[in-house]
C-alpha cells in the first residue's frame, strides 16, 4: 500500500521527478525500483517506529469507553467501596506510572499498552479532580455518608478553579512541547521526550476533563443526559471544522480529546447515578465490568488489525 505522506515529502518529490530527457533517472540506476522504492522504505521505518495509533473513528470510539470505564471504575473504588479519594488517587496514580513504564519501554505501538495507559488516566483523572474539586460538606456526600472515606477529605477548590489551575498546567506542557522544536501530530512521535511529553498531556486533560464533566452533571443544571448531549454537539462542531482550512487538525484534536472526557464523565454518571438523580442507577461495579469487556474487545480488534497491517508491510 503506498504512504499516502510520500506525496508530501519535498524531498522524496524531487527524488521521483523525471530528468530533463522525460526519463526518470531511478528508474534508468535501479531496474528493481518498485520493490525498493523509498516510499516502501519510509513505511517499513514509520511502522517500525511507530508508539501511538492513527487517529480514526475507531480511535474515539475506544477513547470514550476508556474514559467512561475511568469515570465509573475511579467512583468504584473511591465511593462505592469508600477507600476515598486521596487513598484511590495514589494508588491510581501509581497504576498509571506502572503503565507508563510499560508502554515507554515498548519499541512500537501496542494497543493493549497504548490504551491501558488511556484507561489508567482516566481513572487517576476521575479522583484527581474529585480530590481537588469536592469536600465533606453535605452537598457531596451521599446515602447518608459522613465522610468521603480514608485520608484527606478533598481541598474543596470547586470546579472553576480547578478547572482554572488544569488549564493552566495543560497550557504549560504545550509552551514546553512547542518550545522544545518536537511535533504535536501524534503519529509522528518516535522519541522518549515527546512521548513523556504527550502523556504528561493526557494526564492532565483527563483530569480536566473530569471537572467539566462534573460541573456539566452537577452544577450547570444540565443534567447528566443534557451534560453528555452539549458535549456531544460541541464534538459534532469541531467535526465540521475539520472542513474549515485555517483552522489546524492538531488543534482540534486535542479539544476533542479534552471534550471527549467529560462526555465520558457524564455518560458514566448516567450509568450509575440513582435515579432520583436523573442516573440509570445500573451501579459502578456492574458498570465497570460492562465497558471493560466492551474495551478489551476493541483492544482485541485493534491488535489483529495491527497485525494484519504489519503483514501487509512486510
């Protein structure tokens, strides 16, 4: 299959344009120059480098179960099993590093690593922002709690400034990344830094992402089910941008990588909230279990299909 970003590449044009006699100097030096063309060869090292998946509509799909798994699997152990959320965020956060290391060790794309990692800040992200945007006062406790479990009850900074702080961390990362000369399109990241640097990016904009869920749920009125529909609407706008030249695919992907948390924030409240609240009250652990075998099947598919894509190549 040819590399469609050959036909973009300067230098590999000028390699295959015609000498000034209509013959083309490759084909006159190489008589084999179909099976050793340099498109071949860049996509033999492309797919040999390669860390991160292609961006398709098979990648939302899989971001959005991943990040509603992280909404109700992060209230599965804070709430329903009452561990809190400053004992869950540090043992969450450590799962995330444990994935980290696997998925920064790995010499190619994985999916199976890829998008644990995914899930991984997902869940850390749901009891980060918790911890930092909710306390004990009444209005977060619920079935009659006194508490929000062990340890710390949560800094209480509500959700806009929580939501200020994340962004402006966020925003940070992108100054570095931008000044650090590396790429923001994420099929192009073979290096360590940029790698650290991109999921150092996901782990904040979950978190982020988090909190506009949260505020969308709970305190903007919407509702749950209105909450997941303004996402979804604000998703269906950045789709027709996508159309509009001047406006850069990279920055609307990572818009829609942050809206697509709180979209998974809202579906998964509206999974296991109580019904009283506007939830289909199905619970976290059942829940959980559900979008996880939803997840690990999409993981599966992705796997053949990188197989299957290896197989052609070689």
């Amino acid at each position: 299959m040819e590399n469609p970003e050959v036909l973009t590449d300067p230098d590999v044009a000028y390699r295959h344009q015609p000498a000034a006699g209509g013959t083309d100097p490759m084909k006159r030096t190489t008589p084999s120059a179909k099976r050793t063309t340099p498109s071949a060869s860049m996509t033999k090292a492309t797919s040999a480098m390669k860390k991160l998946p292609e961006v398709t509509l098979a990648f939302w799909i899989m971001k959005i179960a991943a990040t509603t798994l992280g909404e109700t699997a992060g209230d599965l152990f804070a709430q329903t099993l009452k561990i809190g959320y400053f004992l869950t965020t540090i043992a969450l956060f450590l799962v995330f590093v444990v994935t980290l290391v696997v998925q920064l060790r790995s010499s190619r794309y994985n999916p199976f690593f890829y998008w644990t990692v995914i899930l991984s800040t997902s869940m850390a992200g749901t009891t980060m922002s918790d911890f930092m945007n909710r306390d004990a006062s009444a209005k977060f406790l619920t079935d009659g709690a006194k508490s929000l479990g062990w340890g710390p009850q949560g800094l209480g900074l509500g959700y806009p400034t929580g939501a200020a702080i994340l962004i402006s961390i966020l925003l940070i990362i992108f100054a570095v990344w931008k000044l650090s000369g590396m790429t923001f399109q994420i099929r192009d990241i073979v290096t360590f830094r940029g790698e650290a640097l991109f999921w150092a990016a996901i782990l904040v904009s979950n978190t982020l992402g988090t909190s506009m869920g949260d505020f969308l749920s709970d305190s903007s009125g919407l509702g749950y089910l209105g909450g997941a529909l303004l996402v979804t609407s604000a998703l269906a706008v950045l789709v027709a941008l996508m159309k509009v030249p001047v406006v850069p695919n990279v920055l609307l992907f990572w818009i829609a990588f942050v809206l697509t948390r709180p979209l998974g924030a809202t579906a998964g409240d509206f999974l296991t909230k109580p019904v009283a609240k506007g939830g289909l009250d199905l619970g976290t652990a059942g829940s959980s279990a559900v979008l996880l075998a939803v997840l690990f099947g999409l993981m599966a598919y992705a796997h053949a299909r990188e197989r299957k894509q290896e197989q052609e190549q070689a």
